[in-house]
C-alpha cells in the first residue's frame, strides 16, 4: 500500500463524505487542492466551467 494517495470529491459527493472515506481508506488528510476544470469553446477557446477539490492523504501509522 502507498503511504500517500489522492481523493478527489465526486460529484454528489459532500466534503465531509470524502473525508470519511478517507479514514475508512486508513488515510488524514494532509493538503487540500483546488483543480479548474476547463470546457473548449471554439477554437483555441477555453472557459473554466468548475472546480475539483482533491485531497492528498497520507496513510495513518497504526
């Protein structure tokens, strides 16, 4: 197992929902990130429409 992985929020999905499958996952959250999703509207043309939140985690010592 990796001592560090990315959870991203689904759609539908709350924060706190992510962050509870992050410890059922045996991960904490160790940074939070906020990612642009962009949609291309004509040519060379792009709009950001929203944004993914991802948490990186790290895997708890036990």
């Amino acid at each position: 197992m990796s001592k560090k992985m990315l959870f991203e929020v689904k759609d539908g999905e709350s924060i706190g929902d992510c962050l509870d499958r992050m410890k059922d996952q045996g991960y904490m959250p160790v940074r939070r990130m906020e990612k642009p999703v962009f949609e291309e509207q004509g040519k060379e043309m792009y709009v950001p429409v929203k944004q993914t939140i991802v948490f990186e985690g790290k895997k708890i010592e036990e």
